[in-house]
C-alpha cells in the first residue's frame, strides 16, 4: 500500500478533518452502543464473550420463545445482546455480506495490554495489528463472527494529509510495550468505560455504501482515497472511523436468517433535533425509515440494519 504524505492530526484545523455530507453532518458527541447477534449456540457464545472477552451477563432468559442474553460492562453499559437461533450457518470469512467485525473499544494501554495476556494465556488466536491512531487485536467468536478489542492513541499521535484525510498503518504491536503499560494488574474482565468503538461492514459497493452512510446518515468521510476502491471510513468529530466499508466480500448474497448474522447495530444521537436531521437526510437519500417500539430502523442497501435513538 502507498501512504501518502502526512502531517501531526492536530497541525490541521478540526473543519478541516474529513469530507462533509451533503445534507447534515453528524455531531462528535454521537455514540454507537447495542450490537446484536444471531448466533447458534447461546451457551458456547456466552462461554465466549464471558470468559474470553470479559464481558459481564446483565440478562439471560427467553423473549419470543427465543434465548436470548444481554452483556456488557460491569456498571450495567450493554454493549452485546445474543439471540439464539439453532442450526444457523456458521459466518464464512468473506463469504457474506453484512457484519466484518464489531469494536471494542478499551480505555487504555494498559487495559489492552491485560487482555493481549489473558487471551494468549488461555490458548486463542489472537490477531494484531498497529494502525498508529489505535492498537488492535481480533478474535472470532463461535459462529465466525469477528471482534475487534482496540485502544486509541490520543489524537496528537494521529496522522493526516494536508487535504484531511486521515491515514492509518499495518504494523506489528510491540508487545513489549503493551505488557508494561498492564503492570501487574491482573485481568477481570472488561472495565467500566469499554463501548463500541466502531463496526465495520461487507458491502457490495462503495459508492451505495457512501450513500448511506456518508450522505444518508450524515457520517464525514475521514479515509478515502489511499484505501480505496475496496474500503471507505467515514467518522464523526474527526474520529479515524466509526463505520469501516470494504467490498472484500462482493459478489456474495447478504447475510440472511438462516445465517450467524449482525441483526441490528444502535446509533445514540444526542438530541430529537439531530434525529430528525438524520431521518430527513436518509429520506432525502431514498432510504425508508421505520419507527419502532425499539427505535427508528433504517436498512442499508444489504439489509444491514441501524437503529436510531436518542441518548
């Protein structure tokens, strides 16, 4: 990959950051909160997400007939509901379009460095990856389902072009590093203050996804051209992405019901006015939305499903 010239984040003006949408443009003080899974088996993913990844169970019973649980942080954050559907179609790599993976985003250095130890202690693949704005680490979950469990630099350690563009790397973790940011402090689990740091999606087009998400939701492009034509990330606030597009798996159908598949992802806007906006702007853009007992529904064009609420 050719990376282009880059200046320190923060030697370039906010406004300046990123490419804005056409219609309104989301604010920083956006969050991404609930993602929820259909997946095979309820009891291996709990073993999972509990004992691999520390998330803590807030609530586990039936709802519909169908199980279902809901994890999240220790101070009752829910980040995960799982719903069980059994005999459902293991997640191919690449194979579907839909879900790449959803984020964690951990605190600190420290808090990263505690997991990279107790994931590699207990024996799972563990991939890693410096992107200079963040480091990270990716697991998969029982059905195939990818996560990514992530720290974020701070912004000063940020790179970008001069035109703002904000520009990432592939480079190795220094582990070293990380373990004596964790000390010795052991791993309990996910801490307080973990949330979704970003998603990432299989799509079968950038420019369809651009119109969603860029000009329907109302997300600045903060990546575009060095990664392109196969991905896209767009940020709100002048973060490095809060929505990752890639078109890895084109040509495959979409995730379907009888798939481990992302039913929904949750999108906490933080007033009625900003919801509104970004109804009109999806509507503007051709995309139907749908009011809910749980929220606003609005599908991207592979069925990909964001719920609309506010903090």
């Amino acid at each position: 990959m050719n990376f282009p010239p880059t200046i320190p984040y923060l030697q370039l003006p906010a406004d300046r950051i990123g490419q804005t949408p056409p219609h309104h443009t989301l604010p920083g003080t956006v969050q991404l909160s609930t993602v929820t899974l259909q997946i095979n088996s309820l009891d291996a993913s709990l073993d999972f997400y509990t004992r691999v990844l520390g998330l803590t169970v807030h609530q586990h019973g039936e709802q519909h007939g169908q199980r279902t649980a809901r994890l999240g942080t220790p101070d009752g954050h829910i980040l995960l509901e799982l719903r069980e559907k059994p005999g459902v179609k293991y997640a191919p790599h690449r194979g579907r379009l839909g879900i790449y993976h959803f984020a964690l985003l951990l605190p600190s250095q420290g808090d990263l460095g505690r997991f990279i130890q107790h994931a590699l202690g207990l024996g799972v693949h563990v991939g890693m990856g410096d992107h200079h704005y963040s480091e990270a680490t990716y697991l998969q979950d029982p059905d195939g389902i990818s996560i990514e469990v992530y720290r974020d630099r701070p912004r000063e350690a940020w790179q970008v072009t001069e035109g703002g563009e904000i520009v990432g790397r592939g480079d190795p973790l220094d582990l070293d590093a990380l373990k004596a940011a964790a000390g010795s402090t052991p791993w309990t689990g996910l801490p307080d203050g973990t949330i979704i740091g970003h998603m990432h999606f299989y799509i079968g087009d950038i420019s369809e996804g651009e119109r969603f998400y860029h000009a329907g939701l109302g997300f600045p492009k903060v990546t575009w051209s060095f990664i392109a034509p196969s991905g896209l990330f767009v940020g709100a606030g002048g973060y490095h992405h809060h929505i990752g597009l890639n078109t890895w798996a084109a040509g495959s159908a979409p995730s379907g019901p009888d798939d481990a598949r992302l039913l929904t992802w949750d999108l906490i806007l933080p007033d009625q006015a900003t919801l509104e906006q970004t109804v009109n702007s999806l509507r503007a853009e051709g995309f139907e939305v749908i009011s809910t007992p749980e929220g606003l529904l609005a599908n991207d064009p592979w069925g990909i499903t964001v719920r609309l609420k506010t903090a």
